[in-house]
C-alpha cells in the first residue's frame, strides 16, 4: 500500500478542488426537483465545473460517460444521466468530481424529491450522520478500520445496511489512491492515520439487504432486493486535530 502524505502547498490545491465542487454541488442542490432529467443536471454540473478551469474528475474515467453519477431510488452508484425525469417521491443520490491544477476532489449527496416517504427521509439523513460519526476517528493518531466500524454500527443502530461492494478510497493526484476506506467492520485497525492524508470517506446505505447487482450497462450499481439505498461523501484531510473537508463549506 502506497499512501501519499500531502504537503502543505498540495493541500490548498486540494481546497480550491474542493471549493468548486462544493459550488457545484449547490447549483445541483437548487435544480433538484419533479420533472427535472438526469441529463440536465449533468449538463449543468460540467458547464459549471468547466466554467471554473476544472475539468469533470468522472467523465472517460474507466469510460464512464458522464460527469456526474445519478442514482435514482434502488441504484446506488454509477447511474448514468439521461431523459430519465425526476419523480416526487424520488430519491436521487449525486456523485461529483473536478480535477484542477493537478489534483482531484470527490463528494456525494442524496436528495429528496418532492414528498418523500419518511422512510425515504430517514435513510437520507442516518447516511448523512454515520458519515460524521466515521469522521469522529479521521485525525492523526486513529486508525483506519475506525472509521468503518463506527459508519457500521451507527446504520445497524437505524435499521439500514451498510453495502459492502463499494468503498472510499484515498484521494489526490489521482482520483482513487491507497487506502480502501472501509464502511464497515473489517479485521484488524488498519493503518495509523497521519497529518497530510486525503480520504474520500462515503458511506452507502441501504434500507434494506447490503447485496448489490450490476445493470447490464456494467457499471450501474443496484440493490438485490429493490430496496432504497442513499450515499453521503466528502473529500477529508486528515490534520493533527479536527479533520478538513474541502467539500463542505463552513455554512454548510
């Protein structure tokens, strides 16, 4: 495993990444709504990433077609944008990159759409929560599999699964680095975290079974039993005291 420690000056390359992700993230946040597609907001996060001088960190990765990742309702990851429409009652899961000046930022957010069922609502905000509960352990001095254990047992606490096929990841220069970032209980601590890791730490979380399968575009992600799953991530910098998210204004 090749974790690399940022310097001081590649972390405020990371801010400026971060800042105009989490810019865009509120265009989409703002056009989240019933008769909305897909489509449309894909356009209108890389029309404004680009706008930036950044470049859509997802867009030809692997050969992923778009910029944005929507996942609507059962899909959890990889949803293609497309003349789909957005339907109240909905939920849509957003996955977002950019790339400037040499490095990457991630972040994700789910939404409701229109009346949403309360079921839908809770699933939303216990997956917000059990990301801030992983963050209690990213800062120097932690280890790793912390983090997933306390994401882990704040979902079985709710009622929600925690899916297991998909995990975060170190961030960078390169979109996905070393380490995996575990959202649940693996054997072992895992490595000490130090001062100048970056993570993009994103839970998912099902209301129903953690079993995943693929849609036959490949990359599509959806739950085995239909049931709806929610995604939450930002972009963290582990410091020696409270970890930085360059994705998430202080507003926020």
């Amino acid at each position: 495993m090749a974790v690399t420690i940022k310097t001081p000056e590649q972390i405020g390359k990371m801010r400026a990444a971060g800042a105009i992700l989490a810019e865009t993230e509120r265009l989409i946040r703002e056009q989240i709504r019933p008769g909305i597609t897909t489509q449309e907001l894909d356009d209108l996060a890389e029309k404004y990433i680009r706008s930036r001088g950044a470049i859509p960190s997802f867009k030809g990765y692997g050969g992923f077609p778009a910029s944005l990742c929507i996942s609507v309702n059962e899909e959890i990851v990889h949803g293609f944008p497309g003349k789909r429409k957005l339907l109240s009652g909905d939920i849509v899961s957003v996955d977002m990159g950019c790339y400037i000046d040499g490095f990457h930022a991630d972040m994700a957010r789910t939404y409701g759409v229109g009346d949403v069922s309360p079921e839908a609502e809770k699933l939303i905000r216990v997956t917000k929560e059990s990301f801030f509960e992983g963050l209690r352990f990213a800062k120097a001095g932690c280890h790793l599999h912390q983090i997933g254990d306390a994401i882990e047992k704040y979902v079985k606490e709710n009622g929600f699964s925690v899916v297991r096929d998909y995990v975060g990841h170190g961030i960078g220069r390169a979109l996905h680095e070393d380490p995996s970032v575990y959202n649940y209980k693996v054997p072992g601590r895992g490595i000490e975290l130090v001062a100048g890791m970056a993570l993009a730490i994103e839970p998912m979380v099902t209301a129903g079974d953690w079993h995943v399968r693929l849609l036959k575009n490949g990359w599509t992600a959806v739950t085995k039993d239909g049931s709806l799953s929610a995604h939450y991530e930002n972009t963290v910098i582990i410091t020696d005291g409270a970890p930085e998210l360059t994705t998430l204004p202080k507003a926020d």
